[in-house]
C-alpha cells in the first residue's frame, strides 16, 4: 500500500476566492460534523451532576469545566484504570516487538529443514480469529488465576502474527551481504541481531509499537472478560461500568472521564501519525 | 480539475448533512425541562487494617451511594474490634459476583464471604463451596436471631429447610405514583392495592396531551424486566417455576410463566402502551434508567421500581423541580388477587474456601450485620428492609419510617398473605439466562415482532426450559 | 514443538557416555542442526504463545461444542453436532434466532461499509486540496482512529438516550411512537451503525487519502488538455486508479463489521436483534453455555476464514494486476 507520509506534499496551490471559501467552508462544516459527538460529551461534561443533559447547556454562565480535574478526585479509580492501560498495553507492545523480532530474525536469514513449517504457524494464526479462541482462552486464563492480573490482560497477545510479518518482510529489505559478511567476521547471531539489525529496523519497530500500543490500548472484549475487581479494569471498560451504579448514572463525571481517558492515544496520533498509517495500512494483511 | 472537485463536495454536502442533522437537532434544545441533580458520590474509603488482624475478603455488587454504605458498615464493624479485618471488594454488579465466583471454583480464587443476590442461590449451593450459615446459627446457640428474621425475608433463603445465606439487603417491587399528579386528576394516591382495571384507568387520566395531540406527560413508563414477572406470579400465588419454584424437596425441572399470570400481564402493559398511556423504554438495563428519569421529570406519573430506589427518586425529584410528589403502592394484579409480593436484594455467603480464621471472621461480620440497630442504620440509610424485627424499635428507623412513609407501603405489602413457596424467589440454576429470555422476548412482542403474549412467552419458556435441562444434567458436576 | 526444544537440550547438558557424546558431537558440528537449535531457541517465544493460546484454545474450542459442559466449562455430556444442528435450525425446532442474528450481521456490515467508504473518500477529495492548513483538517478527520470504540460508545449511547434529547427529532420526524432511536426495530441497527461508520471513518479516510494521492498529477494534467470535465476525470482516472484502495476498504471493512462487539455490547446489550458476535457473548457469558457458545463461535470461525481467503485471493490478484 500507498504510505502518504513518505511522499513530499506539494505545496499549497493558489486558488480563486470563491473556490477558497468554499472549500474552507467545507472543511470546516465537516470538521464539525465529525467533532459534534465529542463536543457533546464536552458539553455534557460541564453541565453538572444532571440526569437530564442537554446538549446545548441551558444556562451558558454555570459551566463547571472544574469537572475535568476533579474527576480524579471524585474517582480516584480513573488514575488506576489510566495505569493498568498503560502497564498493559507497554508490556504488550514490548512483548510483540521482542518476540517478532527474533521469530522473523528466524525467518528471514536462518536456513533449516521445517522452516516452512515455522512460517505456517506464525501466518496460521492470523487465521484464526480472537472469536474462535476466545471461552477457551477465557477458560485457562481463569483457571490459572490469572484474572484481574497484568499477566492476564498481557501474555495472550505477546506474539503476533501480523508483527511477524511485517518484520519479516522488512528484514528482507535489508542486505543479506551484510550478515553473511558479519558472520564471518565472527559475529554472534545474537550480536548481529541486536546490535545492527534491530538499529537498521527503527521504522518497521515503531510501526509495529505504535500499532500495537494503540490497538491495546483500545482493547475492550478481553479486559471485559478477565477483569472483575474495579481496580483492575483498564480505561476502556472502567468508563462503561459507570453506566451501571444503581445510584443513577452520572453522566458529567462519565463524559469527563471518556474525553480524558482518549488524550493519551489521540497525541499518539499527533506524534506517531505516520508510524500509525504505515502500520495500519499493512494491518491489511491482518485477518 | 476544479470541476472534479466541485461535482464530488457537492454532492459530498448531502453526506455530511444527513450526518449533521443526526446530531445537532433542531429539538435538542427545546423541549426544557430543569436539570436534574444526581446524587453525588463521593466515595467512602476503608479504615486501615490493624496489626495481626485475620484479612476477611468480601465481594459486593452495590454501587454508587448504595455501594458507600456497604463500606461505612464495613468500616462500622472494622473499628468495633480488632481480631478481624473485612477487605471489601467491589465487583460492579450482581451479576458480575456470581459471574467471577464461577470463574474462581475453578481457579480456587474466592473471597472468604460474597454478597449474592437470590438469582445464585442454586448455583452456590450447587457449588459445594459454601457453609450454610444454619449450621453456625445452631453450633451458636443463635437460631432466636433467625426466629426475629422478617418472615418474607427468612423464607427467601431458607431453601428446603436450610437456611444457606444470611439475608443483609432485602427489597421487593412497588408502583411509584406521582401523588401530586393524581390529586390534580381527582385520584386515590392511599389505596394501595390496586386491580390492573384500576391502574388501565389511573394511566388514562394521568395522560396529558398537549394542544398538537403530543403527549407531554404518559399514564405508566414501562421497562422489560423479569423480577416483575416474579413480583407478579407471586401476588396470584402462581409458581413461576414447576415443582413448586424448586422448593418443596425437588429441583424446578421446568418454568411455567407461559401461563396466564404471566401472559396477562405482558398484555396489560402492552395494551396500555398501544393505546398511547403508557410509554415502553426497552429493556432495563437502559430503559430502568430512562423511566425513572421520565418519572421524575413529571414526563411519566407511574413507575416499577424496587423499594431501594425510594430516597434515590425522592431526591431526584426534589431536584428536578417539576413537582413530582412521589408515592407507592403495591404491584398490580388481577382482580381479587392479594397475594404478597417477593422479596429481592442479596444475602452474604460464607465459603469454605478460607482458612477457619477466616470463616469464623465472615461469620462474626455476619452477625454484626444482623444486629438490629446496624439494619436499622443500614436500612435508613439505603431503603432495603431491616432483615431483622427488631430492627423497628430502634429510633433511627422509627425516624426513617416518619420521614418516608411510602416505606411502610412496602412493608405491609411484603406481609399480606401468607408465606407459600409460590410467593417466594424460585431456585433455578439459571435464575439470571432465564430473566434475559424473558427480556429479549418482552421487548420482542413490544416492538411488535410476536402476534400475541402467548406466542412471546412459549418462545422464552422453550428456551429456558431447554437450558435448565442442560443445567440439572450436569450440575455439580 | 515444545517437547522437541527439551529433548534436543537436554542430552547436552546431562552427562552421558562417551560414544553417545561423540554421536552428539557429530551432529552439533552439522551447521543445518545447529541453526535449527538456535532457530527453534529464538522462535520458541512466539512459539509457546501461539500453541497456548491460538492453537490449543482453538481445538478445544472444536472438542467443546460437541459436549455439553458444566458451570465451570468442563465437558459433561458428548452432544455430537446436537449444538450446530441447533444454531442452524436444522434440529426441527424451527427456532433460528442465530440464523437471524447472522442475517443482522450482514445487514449491519451492508449498512456501514458502503457509507463509510463514501463518506471516507468524499472528505479525502476534500482534503486532498493544497490550501493552507489543511494539515490541521486532515487530523480531525483522521482523530477517530484514535477514539476507542468503547469511547465511541459511551458518548453515543447517551446521544441515542431519551433522556438527552439529542435525537428526539429522529424519533419524531419518523413518528416511532417510542422513546428514543434504539426503541424501534425500524432505527435500532441503523443507530449502532451510524455510530460505526463515525468511529470507522478516521481509518478509511486515511486510507482513502493516501490512494488519491498517489494518483499521478500529469495524468489529470493531460486529460485536461485533451478537454476532458471534472466528472470525466473523476469517473476515468480517479475511480479505477482509486479501485484496489477501495477494494482493500471493503475487505477490511467488512470482516471488522461483522466482529462488531462493542457498539452492541455498549449501545444495546439486551436488544433481541443484535449481531452473531454478539449472540455468541450470551450464550457464552450470561448463559454459561460454553458448549453451545464454542459451536456458534466456530460458525463464526468459518464466515470469517472464508472472508480471509477471498482477501487473500483477491489481494494476490491486485498485485498480479501492478
């Protein structure tokens, strides 16, 4: 696929006027468009503790935008949520790298019988969706006692498929001279690895970790299943059990929550954008 | 190359319009009503645990307001001694208790006491995991605490004659009224047994239409849930469940609320949402919520809720300032039915899982617990039923009784008949899959998607029935 | 492959005969078996984690929707093909509530994928104009990828709530006589897509931008000079250039549509009419049915493995095509 980022953007063409205006004036009508949903939750947010939101505040002078820092205050639960994401999706991040890492090294410059066989069970599990694996999964995951534990929420989704080839296929890129010429030279395999290979591969790693971090981070379906214990929910459930306090929903702290727990991947976005399309973009591979 | 562009943005604007029109509506601010305060929360932390105390792990599924004062009696009795430390964990919801203490038989990772709604009381008798509380009532000489238990209450969790679990926070199901809105409608917010006749009417004129036609204000707000399907078998003494709701000696081998209790309350509500004097908000898990809100807002004058809700609709009430007076009466029911209603809530398991200590130290919270003036305080303080008589004598809840007098309609509801196994919660291994059949079919037949009631409740009693089979075949196993 | 890593391992460690050492010795000196020790030591990683939780999970998947199982998801009683039979109403018990919600899957994915893709490639024409700024525009339109589902939910189902009033005009305009928008079988899965389309949109637009983009420029160029109009170039340059960008949109769209859980799960966990993924999360975590929910869940398997194949297959001839 097509990676924009790679391609220097022309600069800016002058145009007519009345072209200009129209085209900003488009921008900007889908701009709010596509932001009327969170600037609800904004709104809603300031409005104070209402069980009867509006999303246009009937009165503009009592906005409470003091809600945003005492959140934390109101559920000290939300910096743990914050954290356990954070552990979470860093210890996965990691482990994919790592794992993908040395399973491609494999791949990409070994020679062995049974290495088509390797391939086939790394590319195999992209085959097989999460749906398929997942009350098995769930199953030994709880009869380890593994729920409401990082090594839970962490250890099913340190080895990827997905990861593997694209290391793989970025390896490839590089010159095979190189290794053989290092070898020789009585390089260790582990050395060649780690200390030129991996330095060569910074693109294809950062594609991969912001890739991955950002998919863990958004991960709903599994933590909802193997967490239980309020403290160990990670952000993405812990917003939605708001919804089910008997003592009525409070819909200002929840949409607060919401648009803070999102800051963290959206300056991912900012930062990482072009780690982040390049990543997804070859996520087409993903089954 | 402009041309391009322009053909495709315009025909783009249409896309976008579509999609802004979904969110910023024109009506979305009008329609005003005065914002409601919720109740804040501010959570209630644990007091620290002192030097050689045994950790005791208890697992609740109260949230919110309900949720701090488990803690503040948690703290109560942390600080009344010192031999036993109560680490209360909070597991977001009922369901979600029963739910990770079956993943933890497995796993062996159980709290040492669990607050359990009735829905699992099979399930944790099934388990083989759990000491029933009887027997420590009787090695302590205390059986006179459970002669005191309310009587509904008692029976409850007195399956078969062993009581398994100590009842600690128990509710039933009222009709809430806006007394306001019946006085303007010339009706009888006191009398409290009220006919499905009577309630039809009710709806019909405390209906507002406004000069288009529209309706500002609806008789009855309607939401699927099964507890009030319970409610309902239970005051025409109707078992929900064969033999006998599984309590006479035999495990329910079959459900049976396909009958005409069960087929002519389903008709009762959807009728009264067809003739457009009752407004149905779906399922409970969103629509509880939407329907208390209605209420509240004077947008709906009758509403189903537990008697816990009680202070929490009170206060949103006042807060809304649409002048809602509210008011409770009993379930509605067939005429000359006068059965009881069911009692609902939780009870506290004791697992065999701890070390003694640890059961012994559950089992003193226990009897803490059961202390007339902590239900008194407990039930003051949330709107469940002191599980103990006694509990009446102590000046708080004289007090609580005086301040909120729609408390007592619940009480005397709970005590109308006698106790028979029909008007008590039915056992079944799958108390909670069955009440989400029963859902998904109401809603089914409200959106129009059965002919008839009848059609619905086949449907949900066929695959619950199927799955009840599956379960009996290998539980315990 | 496991057990193969410790046998391999273990006689070089332990201390063994001399003519076994020498036998050994003999074959670490071959450099094909020695890069496969160092090939299985490196792969073993990822190795252990696919076998523990792909591959074995998947066959007892398989074994657990031949058995009935206990509350702790033990096989209890073999039931054969009794839970597929069942799922595909081929029991006689004429009920098809998963044949149903395998149609509603269909029906959401046919709802979202076509918009998305439209909308998506609308607002990259858009954006793919070269006036000051438009860096900040295409952030905006991209930010949603970085909005979680879950997140996405939150704010939506209170959109969709009565009691916000945000879409009350929805309700009236197409006088529903319910509450609110996920009240009515008319507008429940159009709702759940509408939000999905808003959470999808950042992925496809991006996408969508960096096909257009790669359109030569002197291709519009020469057109124009040969006096072709703007629909012209659009209909014969832009669409077919764009085509493998737009085809990958809707395999990737599509299989991601029918996993859909979220919003479903968010927007409405007790709607009869719901998704097969879905109706898989019931029977598995409310019913306790592992059983029954493994059978649905390898049903599910098979649509989405015979998706995959046709992506592949078509990816392959995308790139035979360049």
């Amino acid at each position: 696929m097509i990676d924009t980022a790679d391609r220097r953007e022309r600069p800016p063409v002058p145009h007519s006027l009345p072209y200009n205006t129209m085209v900003y004036a488009l921008l900007i009508i889908a701009a709010i468009v596509l932001m009327s949903p969170l600037l609800f939750a904004l709104s809603i947010s300031v409005q104070g503790p209402t069980m009867d939101p509006r999303f246009i505040p009937r009165d503009l002078t009592t906005l409470d935008f003091a809600i945003f820092a005492r959140v934390f205050e109101d559920e000290p639960i939300i910096s743990r949520w914050i954290l356990n994401s954070f552990v979470v999706a860093s210890g996965v991040t990691l482990g994919v790298v790592v794992t993908s890492a040395l399973f491609a090294y494999v791949l990409a410059y070994f020679s062995f019988p049974g290495k088509a066989l390797l391939l086939f069970v790394a590319l195999g599990s992209l085959m097989v969706p999460f749906e398929a694996t997942l009350i098995p999964n769930y199953l030994l995951v709880a009869s380890w006692g593994w729920t409401n534990s990082y090594q839970g929420l962490i250890l099913p989704f340190i080895a990827s498929g997905f990861g593997i080839f694209l290391m793989r296929q970025y390896f490839l890129t590089l010159p095979r001279e190189l290794y053989d010429a290092a070898l020789v030279d009585g390089c260790s395999r582990f050395r060649y690895l780690w200390m030129i290979l991996l330095p060569l591969s910074r693109p294809a790693i950062a594609t991969l970790a912001v890739y991955t971090f950002l998919s863990t981070w958004n991960q709903f379906y599994w933590p909802l299943l193997v967490t239980s214990a309020t403290e160990w929910r990670t952000t993405q459930v812990g917003i939605t059990i708001f919804r089910n306090f008997e003592g009525g929903v409070v819909y200002n702290t929840q949409m607060a929550a919401t648009l803070i727990v999102m800051l963290p991947t959206l300056v991912l976005l900012v930062l990482g954008q072009r780690q982040l399309v390049s990543g997804l973009t070859s996520g087409a591979l993903k089954g | 190359m402009k041309k391009v562009r322009v053909a495709v943005l315009s025909s783009l604007i249409a896309v976008l319009m579509v999609a802004l029109s979904l969110v910023v509506s024109p009506l979305a601010f009008a329609q005003q009503a005065t914002p409601v305060p919720a109740p804040t929360i501010t959570p209630v932390p644990p007091v620290a645990r002192p030097e050689g105390s045994t950790e005791v792990v208890f697992w609740y599924g109260l949230g919110g307001n309900l949720g701090n004062v488990v803690q503040e009696v948690v703290n109560m009795y942390n600080t009344s001694q010192s031999t036993y430390y109560i680490n209360a964990v909070f597991q977001s919801s009922y369901d979600d208790t029963i739910n990770k203490i079956n993943a933890g038989l497995a796993s062996g990772d159980l709290p040492d006491l669990a607050q359990i709604f009735e829905a699992g009381s099979q399930r944790m008798i099934d388990s083989g995991a759990i000491v029933p509380v009887q027997t420590l009532f009787e090695r302590d000489g205390m059986m006179d605490v459970v002669e005191d238990m309310e009587p509904a209450v008692r029976a409850n969790y007195e399956i078969n004659g062993t009581l398994y679990s100590a009842p600690f926070n128990s509710s039933t199901a009222m009709l809430y009224v806006n007394r306001a809105a019946f006085a303007e409608a010339g009706l009888d917010p006191d009398q409290a047994l009220v006919t499905y006749d009577d309630v039809a009417e009710y709806a019909r004129a405390l209906t507002v239409r406004d000069a288009a036609g529209t309706v500002t204000r609806y008789g009855l707000a309607v939401y699927a849930e099964g507890w009030f399907l319970e409610q309902i078998h239970a005051v025409h003494d109707a078992p929900i469940g064969l033999p006998a709701n599984g309590r006479e000696g035999e495990r329910m081998t079959e459900y049976a609320y396909n009958g005409e209790v069960g087929v002519t309350w389903v008709e009762f509500l959807k009728g009264l949402v067809d003739e457009g004097v009752a407004v149905y908000y779906g399922p409970a898990s969103g629509g509880s919520g939407a329907a208390a809100s209605a209420f509240v807002n004077n947008q709906a004058a009758m509403h189903f809720s537990s008697i816990a809700s009680l202070r929490g609709l009170v206060s949103s009430a006042a807060g809304a300032g649409a002048g809602v007076d509210v008011g409770t009466l009993y379930m509605p029911r067939a005429e000359g039915a006068d059965g009881k209603t069911i009692v609902g809530g939780a009870s506290l398991w004791i697992t065999n899982v701890g070390t003694p200590e640890a059961q012994e130290g559950a089992w003193d919270f226990i009897k803490y617990s059961l202390q007339p003036e902590v239900q008194a305080f407990w039930a003051a303080n949330t709107g469940y039923y002191p599980v103990v008589q006694a509990s009446y004598e102590d000046p708080v809840m004289q007090e609580a009784l005086v301040n909120f007098p729609q408390f007592q309609v619940a009480i005397d509801q709970i005590r109308l008949t006698d106790i028979t196994s029909a008007n008590t919660a039915h056992v079944s291994g799958i108390f909670v899959p069955y009440r989400t059949h029963y859902v998904e079919a109401f809603d089914r037949y409200m959106r129009g998607e059965f002919a008839t009631a009848q059609e619905a409740l086949d449907a949900a009693v066929a695959i619950s029935n199927e799955q009840l089979t599956e379960y009996n075949l290998t539980a315990g196993g | 492959m496991q057990e193969d890593v410790v046998s391999i391992v273990a006689p070089v460690s332990a201390p063994v005969a001399y003519g076994r050492q020498n036998a050994l010795a003999r074959w670490w000196s071959r450099p094909r078996n020695r890069e496969l020790l160092m090939a299985l030591l490196y792969s073993s990683p990822a190795l252990i984690i696919f076998f523990l939780f792909t591959y074995f999970p998947f066959v007892r998947a398989i074994w657990l929707s031949l058995n009935i199982t206990n509350q702790r998801g033990e096989p209890a009683a073999f039931n054969g093909l009794g839970y597929y039979l069942r799922v595909l109403s081929l029991d006689g018990s004429g009920r098809t509530d998963y044949l149903q919600s395998i149609g509603t899957s269909f029906q959401f994915t046919l709802m979202v994928v076509p918009t998305v893709i439209i909308i998506a490639v609308g607002l990259a024409v858009l954006a793919a104009t070269r006036v000051r700024g438009i860096q900040f525009f295409r952030l905006i339109f991209t930010s949603s990828i970085a909005i979680s589902l879950a997140s996405a939910g939150v704010i939506w189902s209170l959109i969709y709530n009565p009691s916000s009033g945000a879409t009350r005009w929805v309700v009236e305009l197409l006088n529903l006589g319910v509450p609110g928008v996920l009240n009515s079988n008319l507008t429940t899965i159009p709702a759940v897509a509408v939000m999905s389309v808003w959470s999808a949109l950042g992925f496809n637009f991006i996408i969508a931008l960096a096909g257009l983009q790669a359109i030569p420029e002197d291709l519009y160029e020469s057109a124009s000079i040969d006096g072709a109009g703007g629909w012209h170039k659009f209909r014969f340059i832009t669409l077919p250039l764009l085509s493998p960008t737009l085809l990958f949109l809707v395999i990737i769209g599509t299989i991601g549509a029918l996993q859909a859980f979220t919003q479903f799960h968010l927007l409405i966990p007790d709607s009869p009419n719901t998704v097969f993924i879905y109706e898989t999360f019931r029977a598995f975590w409310y019913d306790n049915r592992y059983g029954l929910a493994s059978a649905m869940s390898i049903i599910v398997f098979i649509i989405l493995i015979t998706l995959t194949i046709i992506q592949y297959r078509t990816l392959d001839q995308r790139v035979h095509y360049q």
